[in-house]
C-alpha cells in the first residue's frame, strides 16, 4: 500500500502542474504567431467555439468571393509582396472544433476549389458552436487566462476592454488585429475538424 501511494503521489504532482487547455492554446499561438495580440487571441476562440460566424445560404456568393480572393493571393505571392506561409492549417481555440485551412492549399492543388468550397459551405451550415450566453462565458474564462499569465501581450488590458466594448453591443465576431494581419496576412476558411480530417488533410499531407 505505502508503494502505491509513492508511485500516485509524483503522478499527482505531474497532472497538478499541466496548463489549463486555454493557457496551453494561448501559449502555442503566441509561439506559432508571435505578433499575436488579444484580439486575435479573441478571434482564435470564437471561431472554435462559433465557427465561421454566420450561415451560408447563397453558396455562389461565397464562390464569387473565394475566386476573388484566390486571384488576389496568387497575385500577391507572385509579385513577392509576401512569402507563403509554411503552416497550411491550424487548430482554432483550445478544442480545435474547427480548423483555419490556408487557401495556399488550393493554390498548390492540393485541395480542389470544390471540394475546398463544399467543406467550407457545410462547416458553416451545419458544425456545431456555442449559444453567445454560453461564449461570453468561455470568453471570460480565457480573459481570466491572459491577464494572469500573459499580461505582457501588447496593449493587452485596452484590447481586453475593447472586445468587452463590442460583447456588450452584441458584436462577437472581430477582425484579425493590424499587426497580425501586416505579418502573417491571413487568407484561410474556417473549416469544421470532423470534415477537414476526412475531407482535406489527406490530400494536404499525402
């Protein structure tokens, strides 16, 4: 019995010192996407807890856009106006509910448009997300989270005040912050994980 309780009680200590799962998350976007500020911190959970943010009931629209947006990237790599990113997909949030899949995907050939399209459609008509009661409330636990461990993050008290600012106006979906979007010029669709991991990560890492 004493050998039992010797062996469970360093076990205890290890599963004592583990970050939260929204400490951990936070942490490795600030690694991944240094530039981060709370606002894409923000952006980053909501989309795992919302998804895309609205429903898509006119697919062409979205195609119009995506077409649109596809030719301006090609563009944009083609005349070296920034490089592409090295990370083609990334988990949202702590859950990774859904996941940001880079259009470079479709520009490469790894991923049809259609099937691109069609995943993304579906992700947002039909994935799973929170009530916004049920948000704000996982909102403010992950505030909790920032200003305990990562109050360094630039600006991060008038951010967190600033999104509170738009919470109350019933405002949840935000933009990417300016200095994420100077760096790391975010062209992605947010896709559901159960689609994504069947659908489109074996044709990205084949």
């Amino acid at each position: 019995m004493r050998l039992r309780y010797i062996l469970i009680i360093p076990l205890l200590l290890l599963l004592g010192c583990q970050p939260s799962p929204e400490k951990a998350a936070i942490a490795r976007q600030l690694r991944d996407y240094p530039e981060s500020r709370v606002e894409d911190i923000y952006k980053s959970f909501c989309q795992d807890n919302l998804g895309p943010g609205h429903l898509i009931p006119d697919p062409q629209s979205a195609r119009n856009y995506l077409e649109s947006e596809l030719r301006t990237y090609r563009e944009d790599l083609d005349s070296a106006k920034y490089e592409a990113p090295e990370i083609k997909y990334y988990p949202a949030g702590d859950k990774g509910n859904y996941v940001r899949v880079d259009l470079r995907v479709v520009l490469d050939g790894l991923v049809s448009k259609e099937l691109y399209l069609n995943a993304f459609v579906r992700s947002a008509n039909e994935g799973k997300r929170l009530t916004q009661e049920q948000w704000v409330a996982k909102w403010k636990e992950v505030e909790k989270v920032i200003l305990k461990d990562f109050p360094d993050i630039p600006d991060a008290k008038e951010d967190l005040e600033m999104i509170d600012s738009h919470i109350e106006k019933g405002e949840l979906i935000l933009h990417h912050s300016e200095a994420f979007s100077q760096a790391y010029n975010p062209h992605y669709r947010i896709i559901a994980r159960d689609i994504f991991e069947k659908e489109l990560k074996p044709h990205i890492d084949r």
